[in-house]
C-alpha cells in the first residue's frame, strides 16, 4: 500500500509547488487514471473518472483526501476489471497505480526547424546584437542592453589604471 500512496503524494503534488501532497485535485486525479491506465477508455473513460471523482468529494470541496482516493479506486476497479472479484479486481487497479509518478511527456520543447534556427543562433549575429551575447551564446542581461559608464575616474582605455599611490 505504501507504493499507491507514494504514488497519490506524486500526482497530488504535479502542477502545484504550494501543494502538500495530501490532497488531489480533479485534473491530477485524471492525469493518474489516464498514465497508470486505470482509464482505458473503453470501459472506464474520462467521464467515469470525473463522475467518480465527484461522487467521494465532500460538498464544496475541489479536492479529495488519500482515503477518498481509495473509495475512488474501489468504485473504478469493478468497471475497469468486469468478471474480478471486488477484491482481486481493487489489488489489480493498486498494481497499476503501485510506484507511478508524472510524466512530462508532450513538454513543449525549443524548435530546431526552418529559419527557427537561423534566427536563434547568437553566433550568427552581427553590430549592436552582437554585444549582447558572451561567447558561449548566454545573454548578458541587462550588461548586454543598455551602455553601462565606467565611473572610476580614470580615462577610456588607459593602460595604468589602479597604479596610482
């Protein structure tokens, strides 16, 4: 059981750096269902997690506790496994869950294709653009964008600056 509640903690805290991970919020919950496969979308289908979900919520509120989860996944586990035992079928549907965390597939990602490219390479820039970037394509900030003065009272490009007793 510690697995599945590893699991909740992982999904509870997805998308949310303020959450605690003892609740979990609906659009989590169907981010569970649907990685884990608990939702296959033949017989459990998005709109039987959100029914689910809504039914061992308490009134008013936007998330559910661990122990609502696992009302949850008792109630998902007789669609999900047809023919089971409600006993085989709830330790099937925790084997699904056991050890799970998010995946950050579909990420959106920098594009390398067409003039995307040309246009993002520093090392291609010329004049004023140019001295915005170091060497290794890095920006410099706010160094790169305005004129910054040297204002140690010394002469543009003198050689012994700093040898003055």
């Amino acid at each position: 059981m510690s697995g599945v509640e590893e699991a909740f903690r992982k999904f509870a805290t997805y998308g949310d750096t303020a959450a605690s991970g003892n609740d979990m919020t609906g659009k989590n919950f169907s981010k569970m269902c649907k990685e884990c496969g608990v939702m296959d979308g033949k017989a459990v289908t998005s709109t039987d997690v959100d029914i689910v979900f809504n039914k061992v919520k308490t009134k008013g509120a936007r998330t559910i506790t661990f122990a609502q989860f696992q009302q949850a996944m008792k109630e998902l586990c007789g669609k999900r496994f047809k023919g089971k035992a409600p006993e085989e079928a709830l330790e099937a549907v925790y084997g699904l869950l056991d050890g799970k965390e998010p995946a950050n597939v579909g990420v959106t990602k920098a594009t390398k294709a067409g003039a995307v490219e040309r246009l993002t390479d520093t090392s291609k820039y010329t004049g004023s653009h140019k001295e915005r970037f170091d060497e290794s394509g890095k920006g410099k900030g706010l160094a790169g964008r305005e004129e910054l003065t040297d204002n140690r009272g010394y002469v543009g490009a003198y050689k012994g600056a700093g040898t003055y007793d």
